[in-house]
C-alpha cells in the first residue's frame, strides 16, 4: 500500500490524466442506478461521489489543498476498513455453529485493515506513507545551494603553491587569470567544442589529486571535468609544456584541447559569449 499509495498521490501527471477519466465515469454513472437503490443506498452513493470529488481535487487543486483531498480520502478508506473488520468479527461472534462458511473470514478483512486501512490512516494523519519525515522540495533546494556555495568557495581558493609543487614549474598566468575570473569560474555546463563540453571547474588543491588507476607517477590534478566525467588538466613536469588534455575514462585515451591555457579559456569564452 506504501509503494502504491505514494505513486497515485506522488502528483504523477501519467496517473492523473489515466485517472481522471475512470473517476469521472463512474462519478456520472452512479446517479443513473438511484432507481434500483433502496433507501439506505442513497447516504453510500452521496458518499461515494464526495470520494470521487475528493480524489478530482486532489489530482487537479493546488499540490498545498489537493493533499487535503487525498488525506479525506484515505480517511475515509481507513473508516470503511474499521467499520467493516468490526462488522465481521461481531457477525462472525454470534454466528449460529454450522453457518454459511462461503462467508468472507473476517481475518481477511483483518489483513486488508492492516495493508491498507492503517497506511491510510497514516496517511491522514501525516500526508505522507513512509515512516521518515519527507524533505520538501524548498529544504532540498536549500541543501543543494549550501553544498554548491561551499563548492565554489573552495574553488575561489586555489592553492597555488600545493599546485606549482605537483606541476614542477610556475603555473600559467593564465591559469591564474581564470581562476581569478569568479563569474567563469563558478560557471557550469559550458560548452567548448562539438565533441566536448564542460560541466564544472575543479579546485586546486590536494583533495583534487587524480593518480591514474595503471601509473601512479601520471597523476593529474583536474582544472575541469567534461559533461561525461572525463577530467581536463595540465600535464606535470619541468619540460612540459602548457597545453591542455582531457583524459577519456572509457579507455584512458588522452587529447590535446588546447596547445596553451590561454587558448583554452579564449577558446571557451568565444563558445560562451554571454557567460564571459
């Protein structure tokens, strides 16, 4: 019922537009068997067509009040599954021996209380089926945003001489530049060229540190990683120059992006002229 009750009130819209039809439906047919209802019938179809109202708002109102038509709903259910398993075990009670045994067991209707009437009460109590306390969309966006501020403010804190250490030799002025350029910088999801792009910059320190899993000795401290994962760096050395690789993870093949920093963040910036 948990698994279930979260996928018809999760705001699906498949689920909705399936859905809404049936519900409609049988929210029009009903009223057409009033002439074979008795009485007592008449309170259960009113009931039923609140049911039905009930689930329309909760597919189709605002998510804040629609979730209150689904908490009736489920109400109503958990309701129905108590009065029935009450019903059954007090008919079951004073049953004469030896009566009709083609009767429902009152301990299936027991299980049914117990699968879907108590998550339905749950539900109405919490507006949720799952135990753990659902994080809201607002307090995952604030989540995201902190984990990506910290991010960027270690990004804006390259620690050049760790850095100038694993290169062996001064690093680029305009490796400097770039990173000092806070709005490039903290940029995402750059293009570059047809067959690359740039999903985020990488800080400069030891934490970023990448040894390659069949040389140790290659290792590489990305300046970038692709949209594919694939990390873009400075090969490190004396007598290197300063051009730029990106080192292809699928089978380690490596390609030279640019023959200077420079022309990398020229070339970058030219692919993303409203960033830069």
């Amino acid at each position: 019922m948990s698994t279930f009750g979260t996928t018809l009130f999760g705001g699906s819209r498949f689920v909705r537009w399936s859905l809404t039809p049936v519900i409609l439906f049988f929210a029009l047919w009903m009223p057409t068997m009033t002439h074979n209802m008795t009485a007592n019938g008449i309170p259960a179809l009113i009931g039923m067509e609140i049911l039905f109202a009930a689930m329309l708002g909760g597919f189709w109102l605002p998510e804040n009040i629609g979730r209150w038509c689904f908490r009736f709903v489920t109400g109503v259910v958990f309701v129905i599954y108590l009065v029935a398993v009450i019903d059954a075990f007090t008919s079951a009670k004073h049953a004469p021996t030896g009566g009709d045994v083609s009767q429902q067991s009152p301990y299936t209707l027991l299980w049914g209380f117990i699968i879907i009437g108590l998550p339905s009460l749950w539900y109405t109590l919490t507006g949720r089926f799952s135990l753990r306390s659902e994080v809201s969309q607002e307090e995952l966006s604030a989540a995201n945003d902190a984990r990506r501020q910290a991010f960027e403010a270690i990004l804006l804190r390259p620690d050049w001489s760790f850095y100038e250490r694993h290169l062996r030799r001064p690093a680029p002025a305009a490796l400097r530049a770039l990173y000092a350029d806070e709005n490039l910088i903290t940029s995402t999801l750059l293009d570059y060229s047809d067959s690359c792009s740039i999903n985020t910059f990488e800080p400069l320190n030891e934490e970023s540190l990448f040894a390659s899993a069949e040389d140790a000795e290659q290792s590489m401290i990305p300046i970038a990683t692709t949209d594919s994962g694939d990390p873009i760096y400075l090969k490190s050395g004396l007598m290197e120059s300063n051009a730029v690789y990106v080192a292809y993870h699928d089978g380690y093949d490596v390609e030279v992006l640019a023959d200077s920093v420079s022309a990398f963040v020229h070339r970058l910036k030219q692919a993303n002229k409203a960033i830069a």
